[in-house]
C-alpha cells in the first residue's frame, strides 16, 4: 500500500466521523426541547423520525449513516 492511499484513507475515515458527529450534534439540539427532552444523539432522531415519518425505530436505525443525513436534509440545513 503506498503512502498516499492511506493518506486517502485516512481523509475519508476523519470526513465520515465529522458528519456523523454533526448529525448526533443535531439531535442533541433536539433532545433540548419537548417531546425530546431527556434524550440526545441518536435517540432524539430515532424518536424524531418515528413521530414525523411514522417509522418503525428499528427501521430508522437500519438505515446507514449517509441516507440519514439525506432523510434529514432539511432539518440539518435549518436547525430545530
């Protein structure tokens, strides 16, 4: 493996931990206010996303880190 592939490498493993972290960072912003309170990360969009969307909570786990932040997109550029 030649230096510059794990320079790559490593680009892309710090890129995908910063949108994830920002994505938990929103729903922190969520678990700021009812019906949310008490929860943060992960758990406030799970709750979010089965009240919006009507979703099971094992299925809006299920979905991959990326297509979340798709389903998200509005939120994420608007802030709750």
């Amino acid at each position: 493996m030649s230096n510059e592939m794990d320079e790559v490498r490593l680009k892309l493993a710090q890129t995908a931990a910063e949108l994830h972290t920002f994505t938990l960072k929103f729903g922190d912003e969520l678990g700021r206010k009812p019906p949310y309170k008490g929860l943060d990360g992960m758990d406030a969009i799970v709750l979010y996303l089965v009240n919006k969307h009507h979703w099971l909570p094992a299925d809006v786990r299920a979905i991959s880190q990326e297509d979340l932040r798709i389903v998200l997109n509005e939120e994420l550029s608007t802030k709750p």
